[in-house]
C-alpha cells in the first residue's frame, strides 16, 4: 500500500492529543462519580485504574477539581461537603453531573434510583440536556452481590460463594480482584484460590456470597492490565503482542475520535483517509469481534494467522444452507 507523506509531528500531535483529552475525561467522570458516592480515594489506586502517572492525578486533583470542597489525608483524598458547597458548582461541575445522572440511567432502574438520590444531594433535580444509550446489563438485580464482591476487594480476603455454568452450579472460592464491564456485561475477575489462576466470572451468575476472613496479596500489575484489555478475552499471564490494522478512509475518523485502546497508534495515512493502526492484545478474541463487526472497512495485516482465522470464520458463514 502507498503511502502518503506527511508530517509526522502534525500527525501525532493531533492524535495524541485526542486521545489524551479522552482518557482524561473518563478518568474525571470516574473519579468524581466514585467522590459523589462518598468514597475515598487513593492517587496509588488512580494511577492504576486510570492508566496515568502519579504527576497527572495530582493535576487532576489539584487544577481540575480545584473548585470541589477536596479534603486531603496524606496520599487519599475524599469530598467534605457544605451546605453553601453544595450551592457553588460551577458550569462545568453541573454539566458533569448531569452526564453522571444520564449514565446512571443506563444502568438500570434500582442503579438509578440509588445514584439520583447521591447526585441530588449535590444538585437539585433539573432538566437534564444530555442523552446516552449504553447497551449494558441492568446492574439494579445484582447490587446486593456487587457490594459484597466490593468490600471483600477492598479487604482483600477470599469469598466463598457458588457459580452457574451451562453444565450446573459449583461451590467455588475465589480471591476478588476488580469488577468491570466490557462489551455491555459485568463480570468479576478473580483469582481461582486453588491455584491463583485469574479468570473472569459473570457477575449475574454469583450467588451465596459469603466473605471471609482468608486474606490474599493481589497481583501487582493486573489493574495496568484490565486498563490496556480490549475484551473481556484478555489474558494476564500472555506477554502483550501488536496487530496492524488497516482501516479504510470511509471510517477511519471514527477510530480516530474514539481509538480501539490506548495502545493504539496511527503508523500510517494514505491519501483517501485510510490509516494503519497499531494496537496491543493478549488473545485474539479481543480483535477477532470487532474487526468482523466492521467488514468490509476493517482487515488485520498483521499477523497473517489471526487473519485467518477472519477469513475461515467468514467462509464457515457463506457455506451454511
């Protein structure tokens, strides 16, 4: 493929620079949603759970949040609210709770009900501008099993509890390490206590939580993992490896506005708007999916063996009656 000159540090500067306002973003919505909800923070557990350095959650703290009533412990942080407080938000506060208060929505109605009451105590209710559509599982049924599975994460002791499958239901025990969502479902990482081998469990087919007093040491670097996953495919014991995608110039703006992962990198740019990307995986199925939902604009590069297994999957689908 021909590619087009152009100047590299216009290019990336751009890119980056999206990108770095993105993330920035998210990690704001995320850690004002979690201050709201009268948690106390760590700038340690933010660099993980963020993705950033230590430097950009203090300016984050410190410059961004500089309007909010922050009250600081050392290396934790929490919100220490007035009544007079509560009155001084300022355009961009309101304008975050808003978008808090419609995410939330898509949660489900007991999720809802719950986080409304936290976000009207710090605003009054009021006609809200803002829409989104998030395709995930109502949260509301799972609540009860959420907070448990929450406290023994943050205890960091083994849970007893009993997990379905397509072949029945097991008495397992686990060491609980991060609940998160991906591609709309919740699930529970955990360590499987038998042989600290970490897999995903859904969270909807938890039950009978019971947590211990059994305390477990988390691995150190899974939080930098879940952060770089694509899917919830992704698997912490691989070395991560690159796929080169070519993205055609019909939808390449998207991927541009809203990259794959934060590994991602533009490594080219041809002169109908196509572009290749760089990204990192650990397994397969974290690109296999979402290079098939966008056929025909999408082809992996490299390596040719996980292109195969696109074609073979498609020629599979074109051969059935």
């Amino acid at each position: 493929m021909e590619k087009m000159p152009f100047h590299k540090k216009e290019h990336t500067t751009k890119a980056s620079r999206q990108k770095r306002y993105e993330g920035a973003n998210r990690c704001l919505a995320m850690i004002l949603a979690r201050l709201y909800a009268g948690d106390t923070l760590s700038i340690k557990e933010l660099e993980a759970e963020c993705g950033a350095s230590r430097r950009t959650i203090q300016r984050y703290v410190n410059e961004r949040l500089v309007g909010f009533p922050i009250k600081k412990m050392g290396d934790r942080f929490r919100l220490q609210w007035t009544r007079q407080e509560e009155m001084a938000l300022g355009p961009e506060e309101i304008a975050v709770l808003e978008m808090l208060n419609e995410l939330s929505k898509k949660q489900g109605h007991v999720f809802y009900e719950k986080a409304h009451r936290v976000l009207k105590k710090v605003r009054a209710n009021a006609a809200n501008p803002y829409f989104a559509r998030l395709d995930m599982e109502d949260i509301g049924e799972m609540l009860s099993t959420a907070a448990k599975i929450e406290r023994a994460i943050k205890k960091r002791v083994v849970v007893h509890c009993r997990y379905k499958m397509d072949d029945g239901t097991y008495d397992i025990d686990i060491k609980p390490l991060k609940i998160v969502n991906f591609q709309g479902y919740w699930y529970v990482v955990a360590q499987d206590a038998r042989n600290d081998i970490v897999k995903k469990y859904l969270l909807r087919h938890l039950s009978n939580i019971r947590v211990s007093d059994e305390s477990f040491t988390p691995p150190v670097d899974l939080n930098d993992v879940i952060v770089k996953a694509l899917a919830i495919w992704f698997d912490p014991d691989v070395e991560p490896f690159e796929i080169r995608l070519f993205i055609d110039g019909e939808v390449a703006k998207y991927f541009v506005r809203k990259p794959i992962a934060s590994s991602q990198t533009i490594i080219g740019k041809d002169a109908d708007g196509s572009i290749e990307v760089v990204v990192k995986i650990t397994h397969e199925m974290e690109i296999v999916p979402l290079v098939k939902q966008w056929l025909p604009h999408l082809r992996v590069m490299e390596p040719e063996w996980i292109d195969e297994i696109i074609r073979r999957d498609i020629i599979a689908y074109l051969s059935e009656p």
